[in-house]
C-alpha cells in the first residue's frame, strides 16, 4: 500500500517513495553518498562513491533531495561487512560498512572540500593520523532510554539513524572498550530492576579509566596519557580514545612549541590535558576553563606531575587576555573549543592580544573553517593541517590547525606563507 507524503512535504522534483537508480559520486562529511539524478543532487546514507543503487526519495529541500538505500546493485570494492549487526539501524556509527583505509581516505577529502568551500582556500592536508585500534577504543559510552510506559522501560540504547527520538536496544557496542561491554548487562539489569522509580528518560554513564569502569558521573577518576596521570570526574569532558592520545598530544605540543615560544596559554583547557602534555616545553603555561571544579582539578592534576609552573584560572575564555602578562610575540595559544566553535568575543581579544602563534584543536571541522577564515582576515597565515581519526567508524574526526601571526619572527622565516610547513611528523 502507497503511503500518503507527510503534509510538509514538496512534491518537485520527485514524488514522495519515488523509487529511482542512480551512481554515487562522493561522501559528504555528514557520511552520506552524494549523488546526480538530471544534476539535481540526492544524499543516500550509507551509499558508497562508486556504487550503483536503488533508492526511495523521502523529502525534497530547496536544492537537493534525501533518500533512502533499498539496495546496492553494483557495491564499490571497498565495501565491506559491518562488524555489528545493529549497523545501519543504531545512529552511532556511520562507516562499519567501508574500508577503514578508505574511510581515512575520505576524511582527508571531506577536510580539503571544507578549505575549499567555506574559505576559499586550497591547501594541502595532511593524511589523517589513525587510531591504533579502528573498534573497541572508546573510554565512554552514555546509553539513554525514554521516558517509561507504563512503568516499563522500553530500550536501552543510542538514537536509531535518521531519526530524533527513536532508541535503540544496544546490549553491546563494538566501539567500546572491552571493559565497558562487559559492565555494560549488568548496568543495564540493574536500570531495569528500578524501572518502577522511574518517571523520566535517563541518560546513563559508563566510564572506563586506570581502575575500572565508573557509573557515578561525580565520582573521581583517574587516567594515564603517555606517562601523566590526570584525575577527573567520571561525568566530566575528556578525549574518549587513550589509544591516540599519546600521538595527539604530542603532535599539538610539537606543533606549539615550533618558532621559538616560550610560554603558552591553553584556553578552554578542561581538567588540564593539552596545558601539561605540552608543559615540559614552556617556561610557563596558563590554562583557562569556564568551570571552577574543573580548574581545581587541572591545578591539581599538574602538580601530581611536578609541573610547578602551570597555573589555572577560572573564567571564561572570551574574558582573558587581560590578565596575560606573557609578550605576545613568545606566546603560543592552544584553543580547543566546543563543537560550535570559538565565540565571536573570545577571537576579538585573541586577535588584539596578537600571539605569534596559535594551534587550534577541533572536533567539528565545519566551525573550525568558520573562524579560520576570520584568522586569515586578521592578518594570520595557515600553516598546517593535521586531522586525527579518534572517531573510527563514525563521521567525526578531530583535526589541528596550526597558524602564525603575519610579521612576528617566526612568519618571517616561513617561506610561502600559506602552505608552510613546520614541525614534525605526528607519532602514529
């Protein structure tokens, strides 16, 4: 039986379930086949570039168009068997079904078509540096359910794709720590055996760290990258693949101490991870975190690894270079933001700060060329750009930007401008 089009739906150029062949040419950075039907473009998730299939159009936008996949007719080479059975059901993932070479391959692309696009800006991208283990790397895992029923709790899971509201039952994640699968019935069972108290939806918390797996989001932890010990709470932010972390901080650290810096200053710093990876080669650090807790803990965390010379302030990050005493031509400042990026204020007062260098760390690459293009108008030159894949499987990636303030001394040795590279390889 032919469904009726929702009421909101635009009828041009296709009907609603208009079925239809077509060839793939492309991944958007949203992980979704690209193709051309008569040059109007229809996204197909979990489509690969190359591959003929047969797809259902279910809304129609402006200039393009959304399917749905109803079958492969001819599968690209690098498709392969997603390793979960829930793949393509459970929003989690997005790439269990390429390549993980390839899927390295297309990020790297997706990095150079943002420079491109959004800045106007043509720029050789480093290949993406990838995660020693591609499954079972993820140090946290926040399964939610819905509101109960009846008293019942329905699944226990993540968003099924394509959807906002729906959950699916995730009884194990193969994207998870081997620690966190195994904790992760009986957290389950125990959710369920109080499903009676329940009156709202509940997100739930699995952290796995240096003494095991952690529930309580205010419970104190503990975890070692390559050497430092840094202690948080369970709930709180911290990069969630300790396989990479090494190799990424690292990287960052190396690229913030090329051109001669003596001091930096790690804005939106957290529990403190990126300040003291990179103190051993400062002759001072200041870090900034809106977050007081957070501050006592990155203080904390720096003195249990004997680095008297960092300090920690709270405030917000759009409120800070006042009170930086460092000359701005020895500084390097290392920003690594929220998802929507730096704040239109906080780039104001880095700008009339003017450090001779910045490294910007980022976990959505789209916010990150919105204001790379404000650096480039603020007299800023693009030096670097280096992606890490701490996200396997899905469509996010973490990408470094590192850029030199035109005039300072270290711009002045750069030969090129845009397109000069400095530093070294990243560990991978």
């Amino acid at each position: 039986m032919k469904r009726r089009p929702p009421k909101s739906f635009r009828p041009e150029p296709f009907s609603y379930h208009q079925e239809l062949e077509a060839t793939i040419e492309s991944l958007t950075n949203l992980a979704q086949g690209v193709a051309r039907i008569d040059g109007w473009v229809v996204f197909v998730p979990f489509a690969l570039p190359g591959e003929r299939v047969r797809l259902r159009i279910f809304r129609n936008h402006k200039n393009h168009s959304e399917a749905d996949l109803l079958e492969v007719l001819d599968p690209s080479p690098d498709r392969i068997d997603p390793r979960c059975p829930l793949f393509g059901t459970c929003g989690g993932c997005n790439y269990q079904h390429l390549a993980y070479e390839t899927q390295l391959r297309w990020k790297r692309r997706q990095v150079e078509e943002l420079l491109r696009h959004m800045v106007g800006l043509e720029f050789p991208v480093e290949p993406p540096v990838p995660s020693p283990q591609p499954y079972g790397y993820r140090s946290k895992l926040t399964p939610h359910f819905a509101k109960p029923r009846e008293s019942r709790i329905g699944p226990i899971g993540f968003l099924r794709a394509g959807t906002r509201h729906q959950i699916v039952d995730v009884a194990h994640c193969h994207i998870a720590v081997p620690a966190i699968n195994q904790a992760l019935p009986s957290l389950r069972a125990h959710t369920r055996q109080q499903e009676t108290k329940r009156r709202k939806g509940a997100t739930l918390l699995l952290r796995a760290a240096d003494k095991g797996v952690e529930n309580d989001p205010n419970q104190e932890i503990e975890e070692t990258v390559d050497g430092l010990r840094f202690r948080f709470l369970a709930g709180d932010f911290f990069q969630n693949n300790p396989f990479i972390l090494p190799a990424f901080t690292r990287y960052a650290a190396q690229e913030a101490k090329t051109g001669g810096a003596t001091h930096l200053i790690d804005a939106f710093c957290g529990s403190g991870l990126f300040a003291i990876a990179c103190a051993r080669h400062f002759e001072s650090v200041l870090g900034i975190e809106i977050s007081e807790t957070a501050v006592e803990r990155a203080q904390a965390n720096a003195l249990r690894n004997g680095l008297a010379h960092c300090r920690f302030q709270a405030g917000d990050a759009a409120a800070i270079f006042a009170q930086v005493g460092t000359p701005p031509e020895r500084t390097t400042i290392l920003i690594d933001p929220p998802r929507k990026g730096s704040t239109p204020e906080f780039l104001v007062q880095l700008f009339a700060y003017g450090p001779s260098r910045v490294v910007y760390v980022s976990c959505n690459p789209a916010t990150q060329m919105r204001d790379l293009k404000l650096f480039l108008e603020n007299g800023y030159h693009l030096q670097r750009v280096q992606p890490f894949d701490l996200f396997p499987q899905t469509k996010h990636l973490e990408c470094v930007m590192t850029l030199t303030k035109e005039g300072s001394p270290e711009e002045a040795s750069c030969h090129g401008g845009h397109g000069g590279h400095g530093g070294e390889r990243p560990t991978e």
